[in-house]
C-alpha cells in the first residue's frame, strides 16, 4: 500500500506528519489528507490506464503464434489414445 514511500521507516513518517500538523494545522489536516488520497487514486487510476494500452499496443505489434497443423494435432490425439488404453493379454487366460 505504501509502497511508493520507498525506504522511509516509522520515526521519517512522524517527523513528516509532525511538520504537516505544524505547516497545515490540525483543522485542516484532514482535509488535507483527503484531498491526498483522492489525487493519489486518480493518480494510480491514470497511471493503470496507461499500463493497460501500453500492453495492448505490445500485444497487437507481437505476431500470432502459428497454429499447428490439424493432421498432427489428430495422429498426437491418436497415439495419446493408444498410450492410455489397456493392453489385452491373452496370455494370463
């Protein structure tokens, strides 16, 4: 969740909010930090859409992987089948 914070342990986070309640005082810091978190969702929100058709665009510019042959996909099928069935041994009668 926090993790464009980077390496900044739990006394940097204090100091941080404590100049926030000084610079910004304590009736509007929530404010403030709503405000924050609206920008930081629609910030993410963008950067998502970005993503998305960023990947699209390399999906679209990668050539299709060529199907392979119907024949062979059946005589694969075929031999798959005759691996999997029972051998008849006639001689345990």
């Amino acid at each position: 969740m926090l993790g464009f914070i980077g390496n900044i342990g739990t006394w940097e986070l204090i100091i941080i909010l404590l100049i926030a309640v000084i610079v910004i005082g304590p009736s509007k810091l929530p404010e403030a930090a709503r405000s924050f978190g609206k920008a930081l969702g629609e910030f993410r929100r963008a950067t998502s859409g970005v993503k998305r058709e960023f990947e699209e665009a390399i999906l679209l510019d990668q050539p299709a992987k060529p199907k392979p042959p119907r024949e062979t996909v059946k005589a694969e099928a075929e031999v798959e089948v005759d691996e999997a069935a029972p051998e008849n041994d006639d001689s345990k009668e």
